[in-house]
C-alpha cells in the first residue's frame, strides 16, 4: 500500500505544468487534492512517472459566475466550493449533493476537477455535471477546447482527456428560478461510494434524471414532465435501459430496484420544489 | 520549482504542532510514513491506507485530513498538527481527551487519534456542534470497538464544557 516511485514537479505557471505534461506523454498525471488518485497510487492501480502538483496555481483557484455559468478552477477544493456563499442560491443541486460527498475529512483536500478526472462511475459530482447538462474545460500545450460533460464522461473511470491534457475547469449552468432540484444516495455508510446516487431538475422544459452507480459512467434521461402515477413505467424503462453492474456490494437487480425507488422520490422531490 | 528526481530524498519544510520542520522524504512518502518513520511520531496510526478507515487523520491548516491520502511533498509550507499537540502537558489531557476517558469513548484506541483530531478541529471551528455536527464528523471513521455511542457522548460533553469556559457567565 505505498506508490510506486515517480518524479514530482511543482511548477510556478500553467505552461510549467503544460509543458511537463506533454513531455511525459501519457506517464505524467496532475495531482491535486489527490483524495482520488492516491488511493490509485498506494493500491498501484496508478503508476504515473511524473506527478504534477498544481495546488501552487493561484489562477486556478477560482470560483467565477459568468452569465448563466458558474466556472470552477482546477484548484478549488470541494470543501471551498460547499462553502461559497452563493452556493444554495446559484447550484442547488449541489447543495443537496455535498453532505453525500466523501468525508468531511476528504472534501477539505479533494478538488473539484480531481473528482470529474477521476470519472468514478459512482461519484456524486460527475454525477451533478452530467445532470445539470455542465461542460469541461481542458487544456494542453497546443490548444483549448471545451466539451460537454456528457461528451466527457466515456466509461469506467474513463474520459475525453487525451494524452498531455488536464482539465482546467468545469462549468456548471446556474440555477434558474421556479426550477426544482434534488439530489438521493443509497450506500453502506454515508460517505462511502453510492450504490446508486440519482440527481433530478424539473423546469419548464420538463424532467431531467441522472443517476449514478447502476452504468459504467453516469447517465442522464430527459422526460417529459409526468403525473404522478407515470413515473413507474417510465423508471422502469430507465432501469432497463442501463447496463447495470453486478459486484460485491450490489446485485444488478437490486441496482434497478433503486433506480426505481430512488428515482420516484427523486423526481418527485424535484418537482415538489418547483411546484 | 524544479522537477524532483523520483531516486531521491528531498527536504521538506513545514510547521508541525506549532514548530517549524525540515524533514527529508522520497516523493512517494506518505505524510502518515514521514511523520512516523521520518519523524518519529507516532501517534498518528496508519489502518487502511487508501483512506477509508481514518486513523491516520492529522490537520492540516487547520483542516482534518487523511494522512494516507495525502503526500509528504504535498504539505509544504502547510501547518500540520497531529494527535501529539492536543494534551497540554505530559501528565495531562485536553478536555476532549479527557472526556473520552471519561465517558469510556475508545477501548482499544486504535483509532482514536484520527477521531480526536477530526472532532478536535470540529469543536474550534464550532463550539456549537451539536449531535447531528458530530455524527457526521465521525462518518469518516470506522471504529470496531466502541459503537460510536460512547465517542458522541465524549465528544458532547467535551463541546459543553468548551462552550461553558467561553461563555461563563451563560
């Protein structure tokens, strides 16, 4: 349970950090807050040659509300983002997710970005991105470019991330007002990985529901806004609809069961908050 | 900053329990092995290593944090305090110490340095935490001897006190 020995670079600008990157092709990786990856490197399931600790970065700890979309820098720790002032106000959804999210004792060193490059099929704030409809800014040494984060999201633990990449920062679209959100978790502890998590907005275009834990990446179904005693059959297709996981903490069929349970609750709370 | 040679050890300057340390570290020593093995304290317990378990929680500026999980490289310049700076003397105990003796909140104590920290920072930053607060501090941790009932109680009664010496005339 230690890592594997590689170099470590702190660089004092992005192009540093860039630069090294492309450099060490596909062996270099970005550590942040490493809540995520250091597990990978004590269990070696990671074995980069070269780290590259952007914590030094003041241009990425930025929280910044621009139009409709609030960007979140590389550099910005979970526990800042559940403590930003506008947080219930402008990410709702958010809100609900955070108390889900790891440990008081993870969130104070995790990041953000760390989270949605990490894309565990199961995590709260892939989750949250993908159902919020949010976007990914990444960068290399060459260029810039933006995808959305159901583009971003591509498997198990894998994303769009190409070689000498990193991810920059995410986007997620502000709430709109009269909009309604909510956010449910089933786990053995509270804090631990979800056995499935399922996040759902209600607006005027209808019902959006994302769930996490059942597929090998989160998914997100757009409904139509439905009646109460609709929302059964349209779950049930939903459950069936994904390729759900069978392992050692859940049967696939208890996975869809949730789906079906969590997900009635979810969407009704939503609406209920709209209403 | 140059790049750090994985073959290498390479200085790292701190502030450990209110003192400044320089430690030497391979970049891929733990913060938990560095202050064990480099440094020699041992009060930090190391359980599972990927950081489920939280034994190995320290606080670093001011924040309780997985040892484990993190890298000795990674706390430079930080201000990290572990289960060594909480008693204000040899022979004594903090007051949540105290309380844990006193309401039988560990037994085999393994995993009690991690608790104490988390619960520690908790009670700085709010002396008002309540159950609910406390509860959800303790999710990070996994203890096998006690049923976390007994550590809540501690942990209460050690909040009250706190809150009874700063307020005195509530």
């Amino acid at each position: 349970m230690k890592p594997a020995s590689f170099d470590f670079l702190c660089p004092d600008t992005l192009d540093e950090a860039l630069s090294a990157l492309a450099e060490a092709g596909g062996d270099g990786r970005i550590i942040a807050g490493g809540q995520s990856l250091v597990p990978m490197l004590n269990m070696r399931l990671a074995r980069p040659a070269l780290l590259v600790d952007i914590m030094r970065l003041e241009a990425l700890r930025r929280i910044e509300t621009s139009g409709d979309e609030i960007t979140i820098g590389a550099g910005v720790r979970q526990a800042e983002l559940e403590a930003w002032a506008n947080l219930s106000r402008d990410l709702p959804l958010l809100a609900a997710a955070f108390p889900w999210l790891g440990h008081v004792q993870t969130r104070a060193r995790g990041t953000v970005c760390g989270s949605v490059a990490h894309a565990d099929p199961s995590a709260e704030l892939p989750l949250s991105l993908v159902t919020l409809g949010g976007a990914v800014s990444l960068r290399s040494r060459k260029q810039k470019r933006k995808v959305t984060a159901d583009d971003f999201f591509i498997g198990m633990m894998a994303t769009d991330l190409a070689e000498g990449e990193m991810i920059e920062a995410v986007h997620f679209p502000k709430a709109r007002p009269g909009s309604g959100y909510a956010f449910r978790e089933v786990g053995r502890r509270h804090g631990d990985f979800a056995i499935v998590a399922c996040a759902a907005v209600a607006d005027d275009k209808g019902l959006r529901l994302g769930i996490a834990g059942v597929d090998d990446r989160p998914r997100v179904f757009a409904l139509p806004a439905l009646d109460d005693d609709q929302f059964d059959d349209a779950l049930n297709d939903i459950a069936w609809s994904l390729n759900a996981r069978e392992d050692i903490h859940a049967s696939a069929r208890y996975r869809r069961e949730l789906v079906r349970n969590l997900g009635r609750e979810t969407l009704r709370e939503a609406s209920r908050c709209r209403a | 900053m140059p790049r750090m040679n994985a073959a290498q050890r390479h200085g790292v300057e701190f502030t450990l329990n209110g003192r400044k340390v320089r430690a030497e570290a391979e970049n891929r020593m733990l913060l938990s092995d560095l202050l064990r093995h480099e440094i020699g304290l041992t009060g930090t317990h190391v359980g599972c290593e990927h950081g489920v378990c939280g034994a190995c929680t320290v606080q670093i500026d001011g924040k309780p944090a997985r040892a484990c999980l993190t890298l000795a490289q990674q706390v430079r310049g930080s201000d990290v305090r572990t289960v060594e700076a909480l008693a204000p003397g040899p022979a004594e105990l903090s007051p949540l110490q105290a309380a844990f003796r006193r309401h039988h909140g560990l037994q085999c104590g393994f995993c009690t340095p991690g608790i104490l920290m988390s619960l520690d920072a908790l009670l700085r930053e709010r002396p008002e935490a309540g159950r609910e607060d406390i509860r959800e501090h303790l999710s990070g941790h996994l203890c096998r001897c006690t049923g976390y009932a007994t550590i809540v109680e501690a942990a209460l009664a050690a909040a009250e006190e706190q809150w009874k010496e700063e307020t005195p005339n509530a």
